[in-house]
C-alpha cells in the first residue's frame, strides 16, 4: 500500500514537471500574442482605397510588396513619403507594389497630402483601424516589407531613409 502511494505520488510529481516546463518553455520561445514577425504571412486585409476600390492583400500575391502603415500627423510618415514615392517609380517595370495604409484619417485630408506629394502608389484607408490593430502596430510609421511567397521579409518600425528603403527593396526584389 505504502508503496503504491509512493508510486502515485512520483507520478503526479512527473506529470507537474513535465508540464511546467512546456508552460515555460511556451512562454520563453512562442509567440502568443498572434502577431505578424519576420517570416510569418501578414493578417489579410480587405480595405478601400482612395481610389473607390477594395484592395485585398491577396491581390497583391506573387509581387513583392511595401506596406506602409502611415498618417498625416506623423512628422516621419510625412518625410519618408517622397522617398516610398521614388522607390515606386524607380520598379515601375518590375513585379512591385506599395501600399499605403493611412490611419483613419479623413479622405479630404488623405486627398490632400497625396496630391501635395504626388503620390502614385495605392493609398487605402484603415478607418476604424482594425488593421492596424492586426499588424500590432505601437508606433508610426511602420513598414513592412512582404515577399512574393507571402511571407514577411522585414519590419521597420519608424521613419526609413531613402537608404533603408533602398537597401529593403533590393533584398525584396531578390528574393
């Protein structure tokens, strides 16, 4: 009897270790907060443009693609814009594509800025910011940079220069 106990008890004692060390092993090595990292596919996303069209990030599939996630009142979303306009021009020829998610600002002052910086690539609109709320963002502006397998190549949180565009592009393009 003494010995069966001893047995039960070594058991539960086993089972306890056994499943706390995957519990912090979870917690130390997976993600759960269900963000997009570096090598994950991006949240999908069904958005209006600002040209009148719902554009899907499925449509954007076998394409290497630039999402931007940006707004007026963001003083490093404003100063990387002529850049991500440059870019867009420079791979017109090639399978490339930018996106701007602008966050739930009006279209009148969408309209504005795009038209006072010239801006060509697809503009879109995250009006009650779900999206944005998805791609788990903290700060303004980030970018990320998605591969034509649909997997996330890099995410640069905060203003890129033309270099930091470049230079992710490149990669981009290479892949």
């Amino acid at each position: 009897m003494k010995s069966n106990r001893r047995a039960i008890q070594i058991t539960i004692f086993l089972a306890v270790l056994l499943l706390g060390g995957y519990a912090i092993g979870n917690a130390l090595f997976a993600s759960s907060d269900g963000l997009p990292r570096k090598g994950d596919k991006p949240p999908s996303f069904a958005l209006l443009g600002i040209d009148g069209k719902t554009h899907r990030l499925s449509d954007y599939k076998g394409k290497a693609l630039v999402v931007n996630f940006w707004g007026t009142f963001c003083p490093g979303c404003v100063t990387e814009t002529p850049d991500l306009q440059k870019q867009y021009e420079q791979q017109g020829d090639k399978p490339f594509e930018i996106i701007g998610i602008n966050l739930g600002e009006d279209k009148l002052t969408v309209n504005n800025f795009i038209k006072q910086y010239g801006v060509s690539y697809t503009i879109v609109q995250d009006e009650n910011r779900k999206v944005e709320r998805q791609y788990g963002l903290k700060s303004y502006p980030t970018t990320f940079f998605i591969k034509p397998n649909g997997t996330i190549m890099d995410i640069f949180v905060g203003p890129m220069t033309e270099k930091d565009i470049d230079e992710r592009v490149t990669k981009l393009l290479q892949s």
